[in-house]
C-alpha cells in the first residue's frame, strides 16, 4: 500500500478526527473510501463491504442494547415497518388503511 500526504485545513482535521471517532473509524479510512468511490471500485465488492457495515452496525447496537438491560424489537416484518413509516409520513393515508385493513363484521344470524 502507498502513502500519500495531504495539505488539510488544521480545524477541518480535527472537526474529522471528532468525527470519525464517534463513527468508529479513521480520517484514513474516510480518505481510502473517498478515493475508491471517486475512481469507482468495483461496484460489487463496495455493496459486499457497505452490508458488512449495516451489519456491524446492527450488532454493535443490539450489543450495546443488551448492555443497557433493553431489547431490540424484534422484526414485525414488513407490513409493519410499511405501515410505520406511512403513519409517520402520511397520517391521514395510514388511518384510511387502518380502517380498510378491519375485519368485516358478521352478518346477524350467519357466524
């Protein structure tokens, strides 16, 4: 691997060294990246690698969930995920849906 040196604003350095802290990476790992979109990698290989992110992601919070003594909620699936993000979008549409979605009644006499 070659290095490569960087003439960088001091306050822009830090700003992302704070960041990429609190993202759990490095100025060094944001760079590589950046070059890699910028001459576009292999586009199979970066979806392989942003899954392993989502991934890590998922289990760092739910490690951390557990940590706390809370749960992750388990996967309703996705009607659910669908209607939760409808209700928040489009409340007025999401209870139309709501009252589509009822049972039907049974007729009197007839079960």
């Amino acid at each position: 691997m070659s290095n490569l040196t960087l003439s960088v604003d001091d306050k822009l350095l830090r700003a992302a060294r704070i960041r990429a802290v609190k993202e759990g990476t490095s100025v060094n790992e944001i760079c590589r990246k950046a070059l890699e979109h910028y001459v576009g990698a292999d586009s199979a290989t970066q979806r392989v690698r942003r899954f392993d992110e989502l991934m890590a992601a998922i289990d760092s919070q739910q490690r951390e969930a557990s940590a706390a003594g809370s749960t992750v909620p388990a996967w309703e699936g996705r009607d659910a995920l669908y209607d939760e993000v409808l209700s928040e979008r489009m409340p007025g549409l999401f209870a139309a849906k709501a009252v589509a979605r009822r049972p039907a009644k049974p007729l009197k006499g007839k079960t």
